[in-house]
C-alpha cells in the first residue's frame, strides 16, 4: 500500500488481519520510497519478493501517482503488477488518466472506515484469487 495516510494504512493493516487473508502487508508513506524498494537490480532478480498488489493513493507527496504509475509500468519485473488507485475524487478525467497510465482499478476511497475497510478487503481478496487461478 502506498499511502500517507497513517490512519488509512491502520484500518487497511487491521482490515487485512481481520479478514485472515492469506498474505503480508507492506506500507510506503510516499511513491518515492515504494520505488526505491521496487526499482532495484535485487527486487528484478527476486520476482517473489514483489507484492502481489499495489494499493495506490491517488494523492500523494513528493512524487505524482500517475508517474510512479508510468515508472512501474516501464520496468520488465514490475510492468504486470495489479494496481488499484484508491482516490477521494471520482472525477472523471482523473480516473481516465489511471487507467491511461496503467491502473487495473480505481475505487473510490470511502470516508466511512468500515467501508473502507471492505473496499480494501474486497480489493485484496479479489487479486489474491486472480494471482491463484493463474498460477
């Protein structure tokens, strides 16, 4: 998950743990750190170390979304990665330039917690069981 909404990353831990979802969750405050972590020569040559989905916030410090977006897309190891824009805005011409950089899904981020919760649940769940029927 790549948020710096301490708080949204605290009800998306919790809601994963909660769900008993069978896998680990990882936190990046901003697109910077999230590619410093996934743009290395050990992460290319580890595909089983990359996540099997990125929780996108829309809005983030420092580096654009779109453009961590259209970064991830052009490396060979990360250019596959499931990634799902959670936004505040559902304006339509921001969720055309997700998808035009590369989103596999824009949701939009509900205010209620409980909501929120469900939409990340639902999301990983939805990604956990397309990764499985591939393999």
């Amino acid at each position: 998950m790549i948020d710096p909404s301490p708080e949204s990353v605290e009800l998306a831990r919790f809601s994963v743990w909660r769900s008993k979802l069978e896998c680990s969750f990882g936190w990046f405050e901003d697109a910077e750190q999230a590619a410093e972590s996934l743009f290395t020569p050990d992460a290319a040559d580890r595909p089983e170390s990359l996540p099997f989905l990125i929780m996108l916030e829309s809005h983030l410090p420092r580096m654009d979304a779109l453009d961590f977006l259209r970064q991830l897309r052009s490396h060979p190891h990360t250019q596959d990665l499931p990634v799902v824009m959670f936004s505040s805005s559902n304006d339509e011409p921001e969720v055309a330039q997700a998808y035009a950089a590369g989103a596999n899904g824009y949701a939009l981020k509900p205010v209620d917690a409980r909501e929120f919760m469900k939409a990340v649940v639902d999301t990983a769940a939805h990604w956990l069981q397309v990764r499985q029927g591939a393999q």
